[in-house]
C-alpha cells in the first residue's frame, strides 16, 4: 500500500506516504515506471487534487493534498508564510559530536545540483533546528528535526554535513541498511497551531503519525 489516509476533509487530505513513492510526477512523466501518490490518489477519489506540498521519493511520512483550488492557495501560503511546521524522525550512524538533549540550529546556503544538495555563497538560506532525542545502544542517533525553511534534500543535507549521515541514505554515503523500504527520515507531525485561519478549513492543530 502505497498510502494510509491519517484525515480528510472537504478542503484537504492528509496522508501517510511510503518510502519509495513519488509525491507528484517527476520530469519524465509519464516515461517514469516509479508510482506516484498523487495519481494514486486521484484514481482512488475519483477526482482532482492538488499538492501543496513534497516528501522526496525515498522519505515516508505525513503529506497534504488540497482538495479544492481554494485550499491549495492556502496551503502554499501557510508555507510559504512559514506558519505552518513539519516535524521530522530521524536516525543516523552516530559521530559523537553531540549532546543528547541538546537543540541545535543549523544553518546553510543550499542549491539543489542533479541528484544532491550542496552549499554554495549564492545559495539560499536553509534553516533547520535539529534536537538529539537519543543515541541508542548499537550508535545509531535519533532525532527530531524541524526545517524551518524547506529546501530540497535540506535534512539529508544537514545530516550529511554533520557526519551524521541517515542510515539507509546511499545518495548522501551511507553504507547501514535501513530496516524497511527508503531511508530512515519521516515526517511524522505537521503543526497547524499558529495558522490564523486553520478553523475556516476545519483542520485540527496537530496531525500525528507514527515515529521510526
């Protein structure tokens, strides 16, 4: 299964993706053999959605589609205002460079090149706040991961820069396999709480997921 549907409304539909699914149609089109959600989810509603957002191929987790025109001029809005946030999982091969506990605020000039992020003067502003939850008994870290700004690869990026590549993550070097499908980076909340006008789309402050 390719989705689980964690809410839906007249306005938007919120949904748990699977790894290795595309969230909207790639540059080839139809030449592309790999399945992506929003045609599933069109076929499966039997009408049109809009995305207001993305989840790189290889990343599971929390995703919205708008259902109406309207909904989706929010939704890129919200976003683009900053007033709605992504709440990430994530578990890498630990450096030992940090402190559990411990919240830390990176910050990069990112361009996104053919298949990987990198940094360069005139890229632009990447913020994220990465929080050490745990580092568990075999040295892998866990951690929670908001991106302020939402560049591609932005996570895997800063993950990558700070020798704490995701486990499952080949793009960026990582040689651990990821127990299931895709990499080990999910989005598993998405914070309305500071959107003025959430209750014009009856959506509630917080959707959850499952973590890894």
């Amino acid at each position: 299964m390719s989705y689980k549907t964690v809410f839906e409304n007249a306005h938007f539909i919120i949904v748990d993706k699977a790894p290795n699914v595309l969230s909207v149609p790639s540059r080839l089109g139809k030449e592309d053999p790999r399945a992506c959600l929003g045609h599933i989810l069109q076929q499966d509603l039997g009408k049109i959605i809009f995305p207001v957002h993305r989840l790189d191929y290889e990343v599971q987790g929390l995703i919205i589609y708008a259902l109406t025109p309207e909904a989706q001029r929010a939704g890129n809005a919200w976003f683009e205002n900053k007033t709605i946030q992504k709440i990430y999982c994530a578990i890498s091969k630990s450096s030992g460079a940090f402190v559990v506990g411990e919240t830390y605020e990176w910050k990069s000039k990112l361009l996104r090149g053919k298949k990987r992020a990198y940094e360069a003067s005139h890229g632009k502003d990447s913020l994220t706040r990465a929080k050490l939850i745990s580092i568990d008994e075999k040295g892998f870290s866990h951690w929670e991961l908001m991106p302020i700004t939402g560049r591609p690869h932005q996570l895997r990026y800063e993950l990558f820069r700070h020798e704490e590549v995701i486990v499952g993550d080949s793009l960026y070097g990582s040689i651990e396999k990821f127990f299931e499908d895709g990499i080990a980076l999910r989005a598993y909340e998405i914070d309305f709480s500071k959107i003025k006008n959430r209750e014009l789309f009856s959506l509630p402050e917080n959707i959850f997921s499952k973590k890894i």
